[in-house]
C-alpha cells in the first residue's frame, strides 16, 4: 500500500521507533500522505519490515501533535488540515521569530549573511528543477539561521514541531509560480535591509513574509476542500484568519 517513496529515516542515533516516527512525519508534512487518508498499522508495519509495536508508537506521538486522528474502534488517518491551528501555528512562529531575528540584528556576522544568501541561492537552484520539497526545505533552513545564530536553537524546534498544519499549507502554496517568486524577493528584501542597516524595515518585512494570508492561499480551500477540516465561521480564530487577506 505504502510502496511509493515510504523508507525507514536513517540517522546515526535514530533506533527503530524514532526512525518510524520520522519517516511517517516526512511523509504526512511533504503530503505524500493526503489529509484524510486511512493509515493501516498493518500496512505500514509491513512496507518499513518493523513490527506494529514501533508503528503503534509512532502513530500517538503523531497523534499528540494533531497530525494524525486516532478514533478507536474506527481507525487512524491523517488529520485534515485544521485552520484554527494553522492560526496558532502562525502566532507561534510570529512571536519567536520577530524576537530571533532583533537580536540577530544586533549580533549576526557577515559570515551569517552569506549563509542566508546561500540558502536563497539554493531554493533558486530547487525552484529551477520544480523540487517544492527541497525549495521549503531551504526556505527552512533561511529562517532557522536567526535561531542559531543567537544561539536559540530550542525555540527552532519548537517552531518546526508545532508547524505540521501550517507547514502542509506552506507547501500547497509553492503550487502556485506567483508565491514561490514572492518567497525569494522577500528573502533577498530582508537581507538587503539588514546588510544596509534599515534593521525596523527588515523586521516588517519579515513580519508579512511569515505571518500574511495572501488570496492565492485562501484559494487551496476552494480548490481542496477535501484536505481541510470543516469550518466553524463563528471561531474568531477563523475569522482572524480569513481578516489577514
């Protein structure tokens, strides 16, 4: 069932319950698992060749995080994407972000800049051969070079482990030529400003680069409706996500 593209994750200090649990994570972020499909413990026990104990782990963890809904006596499946989490995953990321990146202003080195302009080249360079999963991927690593720089690593993973909803409507987005364009502007925009001194303009600019809703993303709705959790209107979180447009 699970054929195409499901591997066990290799790391030196993966053992086999954290090598499961990464692999499913991978594959449910990068939407090889569509919202809403049918995960069969079975299946993906024989697939990766570990027994069901490992997978049965992976699939609670998965579920403590809203990536996967587990329902007994029904079944699991990948989570709809939820837009009220998607608005608090968003908050989350705003929050530590703008704190990351004012002090990398004050702290960051030249050798910092020309780590964040390699990152740019390299979504180019992912953008050019149409890998939308390596070109997020780098647009990660963009962002993540704040944290480390400041030594803040922690608040990163946070940030990349409470990300899952908006990190697969991250991706959807790449579909569309016009996002992906806006994506790499704003990336050299933040850099310019930040190498020319304009440090506040920087920061807002990177404050719409990762916290705006832009119209062609309220459009996956329309054109998905499948991969969304049914909407409650009269959650003001909702409305403040459709109030970002």
């Amino acid at each position: 069932m699970y054929s195409d593209g499901i591997t066990l994750s290799k790391h030196s200090s993966y053992n086999i319950g954290d090598s499961v649990y990464y692999s499913l994570r991978k594959n449910i972020i990068a939407l090889n698992f569509k919202p809403g499909e049918t995960l069969s413990i079975k299946d993906i026990s024989e697939t990766l060749n570990v027994s069901r104990s490992p997978v049965r782990d992976a699939l609670i963890k998965l579920g403590k995080e809203g990536l996967v809904d587990i329902i007994p006596q029904k079944g699991t499946s990948v989570s709809k994407i939820d837009l009220k989490r998607v608005a608090e995953e968003k908050f989350l990321r705003e929050s530590l972000e703008e704190s990351a990146l004012r002090l990398f202003i004050k702290r960051h080195s030249e050798s910092d800049l020309a780590r964040l302009k390699n990152s740019i080249e390299m979504q180019k360079q992912s953008l050019k051969n149409n890998e939308y999963i390596s070109f997020l991927e780098y647009d990660d690593n963009f962002h993540s070079i704040f944290f480390q720089s400041i030594d803040k690593n922690m608040c990163w993973e946070i940030v990349q482990s409470m990300s899952g909803h908006y990190r697969r409507m991250r991706l959807m987005s790449l579909w569309d030529d016009q996002i992906v364009t806006n994506v790499v502007a704003q990336h050299h925009a933040i850099i310019e400003n930040i190498g020319n001194k304009n440090f506040e303009m920087a920061i807002e600019i990177a404050k719409k680069h990762f916290t705006k809703i832009t119209t062609e993303e309220l459009e996956l709705l329309e054109k998905y409706p499948d991969y969304f959790k049914e909407r409650d209107n009269n959650n003001f979180l909702i409305k403040d996500f459709y109030s970002r447009m």
